[in-house]
C-alpha cells in the first residue's frame, strides 16, 4: 500500500538549501519514491503556509522507513536541517473510499 510523507518547513539558508534536491532525489529514487508536490508559493487557506511544502509517495511504509533511516541520506538531512527550521514531516498511508 503506497505511503506519503507530508513535509512542510521554513527555508532559512536558500544557498545551502540548494544542494538538498539534487542530493535527496536519486537516494528517493532507489526507494522508488516519487515527489508528487513541491511548491514554495503555496497559499494558506487555513493556518499558515511554511516556506515550503512537499508530498513524496512511497510503495510501502517499509521502503519510506529504509530511506529515511539511509546512512547516504543521514548528511543530506543534515543539510535539510540546517537550512530549514519549523520542520514538520509526517508518514501517512494511502486512503482509499469504499476500503477498496
């Protein structure tokens, strides 16, 4: 059953903050994740919008888990931390209407 992480953080160093994408996509890739959203204009219809908003679809918690737990990914999520504040990452499994 697919999973999502659901991101949503303040960028704080946009220099730095650079160097995460193209260091975290082919570490995503291996897990066979995909990033449906990432959008750094998004509007608040309730609450208040961080800098920077991603969904990322997994094929399973299991994969989600290994990728986020990968020893190549520990310095690019160093990166994300030291260039992000407000970070809040959640792991959410898919919903389905009718439990089809």
């Amino acid at each position: 059953m697919p999973v999502y992480y659901i991101n949503s953080y303040d960028i704080t160093d946009p220099e730095l903050f650079k160097t995460y994408g193209p260091l975290l996509f082919p570490i995503l890739k291996r897990y066979g994740a995909e990033v449906l959203v990432s959008d750094t204009a998004a509007l608040a219809v309730e609450g208040t919008a961080r800098t920077m908003h991603a969904i990322v679809q997994f094929p399973s918690e299991e994969a989600a888990l290994q990728c986020y737990n990968d020893p190549e990914y520990q310095p690019v999520k160093d990166i994300r931390h030291r260039s992000t504040t407000n970070c809040t990452m959640v792991l959410v499994k898919a919903f389905s209407m009718g439990g089809k």
